[in-house]
C-alpha cells in the first residue's frame, strides 16, 4: 500500500512540476503555486520511502544531508542564507521529473516480460562488443535526452534493475552521456552559457566542444576495453529493434524542443515519454483506475531519489558558502584568462563537484568574478572552459546525476565508480588542455 501511496505522490508530481515549467512564461505566479505543490508530493513521497530503502541508503543520504545541513546553518548565521529553503525544496525538482517520467517507458510493449520474468527483448551484447555498444548508443541518445539516456540503455543492460551492473558497465553510460555536455545545445549547460555570456558565438566553442567529445569517445572505449572482460559484462546492442524506440523517442523530443525553444528539454521528455508509455501500453480489460495504478507502480526510483534529495541540501549548503566567499584570489595567480586558468577553473569544478557541488552553483559564483578581473576575457572561451568542466566533473564525480543513477538505480557502489575513474580523469584532463590550446591557437588568443 505505502508503494502505491508514494507512487501517487510522484505521478501527482509529474503532472504538476511539467505544468509549471510549461506555465513558467505565461502564468509565472501559478507557475510558482504548481511547483511548490509538486515539491510538496516528492518530499511526502521520501517520507515513506525512507522507511523502505536499506539502510546503508538512509545513511549515506543522512551524512549527505547533514553536512549540506550544517553549511547551511553556517551560511545562515552568517547573513548569508538568502533563499536557501526554496534552493532545497525546489532545486533538485527538474532532475526529479526527468528521473519520474522516464520510468513510463517500461510500459511500452517492447518491455513485456515472458513467463519467468525477464523481457521479450533481453538481447545485449557482451565483452568488448557491448562496451562499444554502450559507449555509441550511450554518446548518440544523451546528445539529446540527457539523463534518461542512461535509464533507457541502464535499464536493457540490467533487466529493469533486476542485476546490479558491474562498475564498468555503468561507468560507460556516465562517461559516454558526458561527453556531449560539451558540445550538445540540447544540454541545459549550453543554456546556461549563452544566458550568462551573451557574446559566446556557438559556433566557435561547437567544434571544438565536438572534436573534444570525440576524443573522449575514443577514450570512453579504450578504458572501458581495457583488462580482463568476464563472459557474463553486458553493453548495449546497436540492432534496428533495441534503437528504434530510444532514437524515435529522441526525434520526438528533439522536434518538441524545436517548436518550443523556450521549454527546456527536461519538460518535454517529461510529458513524451508517460505519454507514449500510458499510451501505447497493452490496455486490453483494463479500467482508468488500473490504468493509474499500474503508471504509479512503474515509478521505482526508491534509491535515486532519496540520494538526490540528500545531495541536494549539500549543493545548497555547498553553494551558499561559495557564493558568500568567492574564489577572488584569482586576479592575484594570473594575468588573464588562458589555457592555465581555463584548466584552474576545469580542476576546481571538479573538485567541487565531487564534495557535492552542482557545476551550475560553481559557474553562477566564479563567472562574475571572472568577468570583473578579467574583462577582457573572450565570452566564448570562458563558456567553452564551463562546458569542459562539466563535462570533465559530471564524468568523474560521484554526485553527478548518472553516477547517482549508477549507485541508487543499479547497485554500483560509490567507491568503485571513484577508483574506476583513478586513470580515467587524467586523460580527460590531457584532452581538454588540448582543446584550449587549440582554440587559443586558432583565434589568436593568449595562452
């Protein structure tokens, strides 16, 4: 009963944070109403979950959470809390929504379960085979649906959660769905870019964003290759049937995104895919109440959401003492704003965002910093740093979305994501050091 109960909490969400984001420019008071009252359902929703989840899960979100309390408590005694308990009810909304709304997929017929369980279409390709399948499927779906990129190939490679993944089966989904954070206007990182840097030109940092996520490609599959592979690691196939339904959903949300550019694309995927999960589900006998029943019963992200509610009062508390105490010191260390700095900015968010640190937090503290002491600086190569940087942290860090995913959703231990990407990070590091001198080189910009 308390599954069905929270269940209905988080479809009741669904239906109401989508609303407000699509009402957000027209009607931005309800907007604010509709999204308080969604927050409301997911933190009711956490209530019963909690109780159900194990415990190494309530403890890590405990910790999590704890900490992100006290550096808010430190934040506010200082007179420097402004907005932290809306930054904590609301902030991790978006990335709840797109976590809810890709679960409908499983009701789609291509995810019918034979008699002992598992799914019509359980093919996947193993070894070397699959980690390049992952690695592909992985880069080509998250240039457009982001995160739910990895619930789609996570889901087939896992058997709808029933197996944990190895941790080099899930490390290739987070590697494979960042490297388009550097390039893919789909990405709300590009968003935020052209928002706070209104000179970037696209078209300069596009290519070099490209080339750069190329490379990375290479690099996903060459470490993910790497070693010893058992018989039993599993990838993602590139068959006409297990890409139609991921590359159609992908068209769809990329023509919705199209027609409506001011929706960010979290809104769109999050009304196609309960749309096309509700709609196209084998209905036959069913009544509108089983109807509900079952779409409430398909949104199993017991774990997910508990971590991300804890990470999100540590980025709040994280970015309230960033925000408060600005990294100013960086006009004393350099001229200008060049390579060196560029791979200062790449390191530091990193490093924040693996204590927790949303990369978005980290550029809305140093980017007017950045500006103030170094006006001259290019608008485009400082976004291109940014977009490098998250890209480079979100791969790596344990709190990023599709690293949490990996851990709550499919059983990957945190520990082992961190060491899997021991050799991995300096690669990166290498490749984006490249990208920077290359661009500074090719607009003549000082190094």
């Amino acid at each position: 009963m308390l599954r069905v109960a929270d269940g209905v909490l988080l479809l009741v969400f669904m239906v109401l944070q989508a609303a407000g984001i699509y009402l957000r420019n027209y009607f931005p008071d309800l907007s604010l109403v509709l999204r308080w009252a969604g927050a409301a359902c997911v933190w009711a929703a956490a209530v019963f979950i909690f109780r159900r989840v194990s415990r190494s899960v309530r403890h890590q979100t405990l910790t999590i959470a704890g900490v992100g309390a006290v550096l808010i408590a430190v934040a506010v005694a200082t007179g420097n809390g402004e907005g932290w308990f809306s930054g904590v009810v609301l902030g991790p909304m978006n990335m709840i929504l797109l976590f809810v709304s890709v679960c409908f997929l499983r009701l789609l017929p291509h995810s019918k379960k034979n008699s002992d369980g598992t799914r019509v279409d359980s093919s996947v390709w193993y070894g070397r085979k699959g980690m390049f399948g992952s690695t592909v499927a992985g880069a080509l779906l998250s240039s457009v649906l982001n995160v739910a990129a990895v619930i789609i190939l996570g889901d087939r490679i896992s058997d709808d959660g029933k197996r944990k993944l190895t941790p080099r089966e899930a490390v290739i989904l987070a590697r494979s769905l960042y490297t388009s954070t550097f390039w893919s206007p789909f990405f709300v990182a590009t968003t935020v870019m052209m928002t706070l840097f209104p000179d970037m030109e696209l078209a300069h940092t596009l290519p070099f964003g490209l080339g750069l996520g190329l490379v990375c490609l290479i690099l996903v599959y060459v470490y993910s290759a790497a070693g010893k592979i058992s018989d039993g690691e599993r990838g993602y196939p590139l068959t006409f049937m297990s890409l139609v339904m991921p590359v159609t959903l992908m068209i769809i949300v990329f023509a919705g995104h199209f027609l409506l550019p001011k929706i960010p694309v979290v809104a769109v995927t999050a009304v196609v895919c309960p749309l096309a999960g509700l709609l196209l589900m084998p209905k036959h006998g069913m009544t509108a109440g089983d109807v509900v029943r079952k779409g409430a019963g398909c949104i199993q992200i017991d774990n997910v959401l508990m971590l991300y509610l804890g990470v999100a009062v540590l980025a709040e508390g994280a970015g309230l003492v960033l925000r408060a105490w600005p990294p100013v010191f960086i006009g004393d260390l350099l001229s200008h704003y060049g390579v060196v700095a560029a791979m200062l900015m790449v390191a530091l968010m990193t490093c924040l965002s693996c204590v927790g640190v949303h990369q978005l937090i980290t550029i809305s503290a140093t980017a007017p910093v950045i500006l103030t002491v170094f006006p001259e600086v290019s608008h485009s190569f400082l976004a291109l740093s940014y977009l490098t940087g998250w890209g480079v942290s979100g791969a790596v860090s344990p709190f990023s979305a599709a690293n949490l995913l990996a851990s709550g959703r499919y059983g990957v231990e945190a520990g082992m994501i961190i060491r899997s990407n021991v050799l991995y990070l300096p690669a990166l590091l290498i490749a984006a050091a490249a990208e920077f001198i290359l661009y500074c080189m090719y607009f003549g910009l000082p190094l």
